[in-house]
C-alpha cells in the first residue's frame, strides 16, 4: 500500500500526463483515509478550479487552510480562484496575508499586482511589482506588469524602459512590442511607434489589433489609403470587428467622405452598441457638417457610457469653440486634461482657444507642451503658427506651417493658412499657387476660394477675385467673411451699391463682423455719404489689426465741454493725424482744455497747429484727463459733411529755422524745384492699389525744366540708383528725421507730386502746391470724380482712368507738368465746380 507521499507523487504524474479525472481521483482515496490532509485538500482544489467548478475548490482550499493556516501556497491559490469568481475583496485579502505573514512570497505579489492593476489601482500595482521585481530582478512577466502599471499612470519614460527590459531578454515578445508602440504613439514618436506594430506583424500577421493600431498611425502621418488597406486587412479577417470599422470610419472622415463615415460607425454601433468611440466620432463629423449641437448630444451619449473619456470632453471643447462659446471650450478642455494630462490634442485646442481669446501667452504654452509631448503633431505646429501669424511674427509662422506641411504634405487647409502668411509678406504669386494648391486637394473648400481671391484682388486682377469671392458663397452660402471681400472687390471696380449689398449680406450672417461695417462705410465715405459713413468707420475699433487705443477715458460725444480737460490722439498712419489736427481749433471751441498726444515725429510739426493747450509725445507721461476721443472720430462726433470740412490754405506751418537751413541745400537749383515720392508705407493693407513701379514713375523724371527731390523715407539702394539717371533726383532724404523737417524743405519747393501718402497731407496742411497720383479706386478722402480736394484746397488730383493704369496717369502728369514748365499752365490750374 502507498504512502501519503507516493500517492500525492502519483497524483502530480497524473497530473503532468493531462490525466486530472486520475490525479481528482487519487486525491479522494487519499482524503478517505484522511478527510483534513491539507496538501490532498490544495491539490484537489486546483483539479476543482481547473474544472471550472470553483465554488468547490474554494470551499475545498478553505477547509486545508482551517487544518493548516499558515499553509500560504493554499491562500495564494484561494486569491487566484475568488478573483476568477469577481471576488476581488475577498482575494486582495488573501493576497495581503500570505504577504503579511511571508513578504517577499512572490505569488501573493505577483497576485496582488495583477488585481490591483484590473481594477485600475495603478499606483498600488506598481509598488506590489517594484517589491517583486527587486526579489527577482530578471523575472521578464514582472518587467512586463511594472510596465503595465506605468504606462497606465502616464509614466511613458519609465513604461518604455520596462518593455525595453523585457525585450532585451525576449526580442520578440508580442506583447511587450505592442505595448511599447502605444508609448510611442503616445509620445508622438510615430515612426518607432510604427517599428514596433511592423515587428508584431511580422509574428502574427492577423494580429488585428496590431492592424489597426498601425492603421491610426499611418491616419495621423496622412496615408489615408495605407491606413485604410490596413483597417481592410482587419476587416476581412473579422467582419465584425468595431475598432476596424471605427476607425476605417475616421480615415473616411479625414479624407471628407462624410456620409460614409457616418455608414461605418452606424456598423461599428450594431455590433457594438455602447462603443463609446465610434459615438464620439459620430459626433465629430456632425460637427464638421456644421451641426454643432447634434455633435455635442452624441459626445454626452458618449460620456455617459465612459465618464473618463477625455477625448469626447475635449470634441465637446472644440463644438464649443466652433460656436465662439470660447470660455466654455476652456472649461471642457481643462476638463479632458485633468483626466488625462498628456492629451496633446486637447492642448493644442486650447492653446486655439486662448489665442482666439487674446490670452497669447496661455496660448503659446499650452501649443509649446503639445509639442513637448508630440513634436510632430501638425494640428499643434498649425495653432502656434496661427499665434505667431496673429503676433506679426510671420516668418516663424511660415516656419511653422512648412514643417506641418512636411509632415502632412497635402493638408489643404494648411496649405491655405501658409498662402495667407505669404500674402501678408506681398508674396502674391507664392500666396495664389498655395491656394490652387489646396482646392486641386479640396475644390469645395469655401475659404481657401475666399483667400485666392483676395490675393488675386491685391495683384489687381479683380474679374478673377469676384469670380472666387462667388465660388466660396455657391459653396457657403453664409460665408460672411466672403461677402465682405466681394464687398472690396466691388468697391475697387467702382460697383458701389453692389458693393454696399455684398457687405450688408455679411452683416446679416455675422453682426458684429467689424470688417464688414468698416468697408461699408469706405464704401458711403468715397461716394460723399460722410453722414452715413462716419457710425460706421467706428467699428475700425473692433477689427483685430487696430486694437485698442490704450485710454481708459470716456470718449467725449461732442457736448459742450465747459472746461473739461480733453486728449486728441493719434491713431492710424501719419497722414491720417495730420488730416485730422484741423479739428482741433473745433474742439477748443466747444470749451475743452485740449492736449494732443502724438508720435515724435510729428511733434515738432505739430507745435504750430491752432487750438491746443498742450502737447504731448506719446512716450510721455500724460497725466490726468477728463476725456478722450481719437483725432479720426471728431468728424463723426462734429458732425462734418463734404460741405462743412475746415478747409484753409493751411492750418500747419514749417519751423523758420529749419527753413533758414534748408536754403543752402538749394542754392544753384535750376528750373521748377518738384518734391516726389512714389510709394506709401508698404504694411499699409492697401499699398498694393496707391504705391506705383518707381520703373514707371522714373519717367515723370525725364520732364525738362524740373529739378526734383526725393521726400521718400526708406528708399531701396536700387529705387534711388534706377530713379537717379535722369540725373535730376538730388537726395537729402538722410537729412529728412522728422516731418517738421520735411515740411522746411517743402516751404522751398514749388510743387510736391507724390502717391497717396504722408506726403500729400504734409503739403496740403502747409498749403504747398501738390498733385496728387490716385489709383482708379482711391482712398475715400479722395472721393470721386473731382480733380480738387475738398480736404486742402493747394491740391490737383490724377486719377487712373482704369484699374491698374499707372501709364494713364503719368502720361497726364508728364503732359500737365510739361505745361507748367512752358507757361502754358498754372500749378494749380482752375477746376470746374
């Protein structure tokens, strides 16, 4: 007859042969004899457990362990068994147990760890693994479960070292390279992410998950049919598989095929109706169908199916932004980051969203981490370009939207945000084949239509800009900002009540769009309308490139002041203050205590305006005021028209000494003495249309008689060397620091003939005799049809007598100056009323 030891001995053979109903049936010979052996109990329970019948394993280890309490295999197994039962509390007791009474027993941490980590305890997990891994350093599963719980608690350094570790000792460990991959996917290290799932596939090539993970990857690197090949691989093996049909959704979606997007995830949701995923992504192409608030029921369906989804709080961020709710965007994206602080996506949203709300510094931080945690994430390079463009840092934004394109090569809506920083640096035909670029991607791209056209507005090419302004709003019919544009365009060739219409259209879909109210009101102001233009030129105010104007003051309505101290400011361009400093004799009038402030370098001219108790430079201190108003609102606050302009010979005056000076520099000066300058500021929006080809203008040079002056501050080497050979231009424009300066050599002259710029104001305030070379669409001060100037009377108007044509307007000018020179005609020579 056996013993005790060789009947458990044969039991363990049976065991090892697959022979269990065998080895169940030694252990209850054995327990015949003996009913409490512990050993024949715990052995018994596993063939129970291995059986599926694990209320009677647990009740079979729990009788040896009453025999035996300090039998710890027993208790670890009983662990093992209550939480394949669902019984965690029960198990993590066993566990802690055979700890308590054994620490470095490496079942129980083993055990413990894997519990604590399926009940997303990830801290406590990996402690339990660390005091594992420390007794056992070269256990590769232990390695693996530390891993584990790092990446889970966002710990993707430390992650990624333990699956390195454990792909040291096992290269090809599946689970350890898919794992791996996630990390650094995570860390936007696409390419070593793509190694890893290559790598599994090479093992198992139906690793479906590794197909589809490999297949969001190549999404975000922008091979939408490489990704979609992948997610079919999937598919064909498993039909019904929800996260391939998800997310061949999503590569449907990105590649705007819309209603078939939403067709996959509708499949994804029959299989899975409480997939929260393809939910969510349901409710992203909702929202790029323009249906916001649809999206956002679908991103709360998704959350109450998965309270930590951050990804569906950060879409309900980006349906907040998409209505202008910005505030709100923040919150849900704050929301989404808390749960998961490494979401690259919600930052670069938010830095979005901060930079719309003028908060650039916030902005750039949260795009600058987005970047830390994916340096290669294209959304994030795209926002911080917009922030850089929006900062007037427009190379570093062109960098930006370069490197975005290298990693997202035919990103139409890219493509048309770098064409839109080229166009503000006056690289047009760059700008225009950007554009064509992204609508040979995307024809239907309304914005990309509305930006080609107004580059090809700037190159004066406005049949063609109208054509595109109409393309955008056949597209989208509420495209305010197009209508506004159109407004421009119509403008320019002189369609002005089409042109009112177009901006009234973008004022009916977007109210408070400033730009449309500014450009209505050029529109009423150029046509003499000053009463119903005026309230409108306000809204400059609202426009992102003015900005506020820094004073904290009321702004006074035009009511008596009754000494009530007042401050006149400048604003725009220096044209524009001197245009405007005529008021302020009307202001004192009104019983004001007026100080004007103003850039040095109007401050010496301005020292001899009328109606000023004080002036000040803009760096200054001011001190304290009662009111303010802009030199540019007194008209609408004055009430002026056409009719009831200031208008005097001049109401400036050069400085004497300054005068006295300039003598010398024109002593021996031959023939009629003509000041010229031939283009504006070039940042000004509209320079395109006013400055001329100093080519063409060269030949207003080439008129006998006349000795001119160059009056151009910052002129090109090349511009004064290809204006210089007629050998009539003398140059003293170093000499010429401010304009009080400008304005004593004027007093010397007897005509000034400039393009629309700073030049012409000069002059007209001194009552220097001036001509003025307008284009056929000029600023509304011009206004229209006239060849005087209600604004200084010195004056006598060019106009092209088409768009674009210069060569009409030097041909008047050379012939009329050549008049002059003959005797044939005055400088300022009668004009009809």
């Amino acid at each position: 007859m056996l013993n005790l030891q060789q009947a458990l001995e044969l039991a363990h053979q049976a065991i090892d042969s697959g022979q269990t109903a065998q080895a169940e049936a030694i252990c209850r010979q054995i327990l015949g004899v003996d009913p409490h052996q512990p050993e024949t109990l715990h052995l018994l329970g596993i063939l129970l457990h291995q059986g599926g019948r694990n209320a009677e394993a647990v009740e079979t280890i729990r009788l040896a362990l009453t025999v035996k309490p300090d039998f710890v295999h027993a208790r670890n197994n009983l662990g093992f068994i209550l939480q394949s039962l669902g019984r965690a509390d029960d198990a993590e007791n066993c566990f802690r147990q055979v700890i308590k009474e054994t620490p470095d027993f490496p079942g129980a941490l083993a055990g413990l760890g894997g519990l604590l980590l399926s009940q997303g305890r990830f801290g406590e997990a990996k402690q339990a693994f660390m005091s594992l891994l420390a007794r056992f350093p070269d256990d590769t599963a232990t390695m693996f479960n530390l891993g584990l719980a790092h990446q889970h608690l966002g710990e993707m350094e430390q992650g990624r070292e333990r699956y390195l570790q454990v792909l040291a000792r096992k290269p090809d460990d599946p689970g350890s390279l898919a794992n791996l991959g996630a990390i650094y996917q995570g860390m936007g290290q696409l390419d070593e992410a793509m190694a890893c799932y290559r790598q599994v596939l090479k093992q198992k090539p139906d690793a479906s998950s590794a197909l589809c993970n490999l297949g969001v990857l190549l999404l975000e690197k922008g091979d939408m049919e490489a990704a979609k090949d992948k997610f079919r691989q999937v598919l064909a093996m498993q039909p019904d598989h929800p996260e391939a049909l998800c997310n061949m959704g999503n590569a449907l979606r990105k590649q705007g095929r819309l209603p078939e997007a939403i067709e996959e995830f509708k499949k994804a949701l029959h299989i899975r109706p409480d997939m929260p995923q393809a939910i969510s992504m349901w409710g992203v192409v909702l929202l790029e169908q323009g249906q916001p608030e649809e999206a956002m029921a679908r991103f709360r369906l998704a959350l109450t199916l998965k309270p930590d989804f951050f990804e569906a709080l950060a879409n309900l961020g980006n349906a907040c932004q998409e209505m202008g709710r910005l505030e709100e965007a923040i919150g849900y994206y704050r929301q989404s980051l808390a749960i998961q602080p490494r979401f690259h996506e919600a930052l670069a949203n938010l830095g979005l969203a901060c930079h719309k709300l003028g908060r650039r510094d916030e902005a750039v931080a949260n795009l600058n981490l987005a970047l830390e945690i994916r340096r290669d994430y294209p959304e994030a390079l795209v926002n911080l370009a917009a922030v850089l463009h929006k900062q007037g840092d427009i190379q570093a934004a062109i960098a930006h939207f370069q490197r975005a394109l290298q990693l997202r090569p035919n990103h139409p809506e890219t493509l048309s945000n770098l064409g839109n920083a080229c166009q503000d640096l006056k690289r047009l035909d760059e700008a225009v084949a950007l554009y064509r670029q992204a609508l040979d991607i995307k024809p239907n791209f309304p914005e990309a239509w509305s930006n080609l056209g107004n580059a090809l507005r700037f190159q004066g090419k406005l049949d063609q800009a109208i054509a595109c302004y109409q393309k955008a709003l056949t597209l989208k019919p509420e495209h305010f900002e197009a209508y506004s544009n159109l407004g421009v365009a119509y403008m320019e060739l002189g369609r002005f009540a089409e042109a009112i219409a177009a901006c009234r259209a973008a004022q009916h879909y977007q109210p408070d769009f400033a730009e449309a109210w500014f450009n209505e009101s050029l529109v009423r102001l150029l046509t003499g309308d000053f009463k119903g233009g005026w309230p409108g030129y306000e809204w400059r105010w609202r426009m992102p490139h003015f900005g506020g104007h820094g004073y904290d003051q009321s702004q006074w309505d035009g009511s008596p002041l009754e000494g009530q101290s007042i401050v006149l400011h400048c604003e725009q361009g220096f044209g524009d203050s001197i245009q405007y400093i005529r008021f302020a004799p009307m202001v004192k009038a009104a019983g004001g205590v007026v100080t004007v402030v103003c850039p040095r370098s109007l401050g010496r001219l301005f020292t001899s305006a009328q109606g000023m108790d004080r002036l000040v430079i803009q760096t200054e201190k001011l001190g304290p005021v009662d009111l303010q108003i802009p030199l540019q609102s007194l008209p609408l606050v004055l009430g002026v028209t056409v009719e009831t302009i200031p208008s005097r010979p001049s109401y400036l005056a050069a400085d004497s000494v300054a005068v006295a000076t300039w003598q010398r520099y024109l002593e021996g000066v031959d023939g009629l003495k003509v000041g010229v300058a031939w283009r504006g500021n070039s940042q000004h929006k509209n320079d395109h249309n006013r400055s001329m080809d100093p080519k063409l203008f060269a030949r207003i040079l080439n008129v006998p008689g006349c000795c001119f002056f160059n009056l151009q501050k910052g002129a090109d080497r090349s511009e004064l060397d290809l204006l210089a050979g007629s050998g009539r231009l003398i140059d003293h424009s170093d000499k010429l620091t401010d304009f009080a300066e400008t304005a004593a050599l004027m007093a010397h002259l007897d005509l000034v003939l400039a393009v629309d710029t700073s030049v012409i104001h000069l002059a007209g305030s001194l009552g220097c005799p001036a001509w003025v070379l307008l284009p056929f669409s000029p600023d509304w001060r011009w206004l229209l049809g006239r060849e005087d100037s209600p604004w200084y009377p010195g004056l006598r108007l060019f106009r092209q007598p088409a768009h674009g044509d210069w060569m009409g307007v030097v041909a008047q000018v050379t012939h009329r100056l050549e008049q002059v020179v003959a005797g044939k005609s005055s400088i300022l020579w009668p004009v009809r009323g």
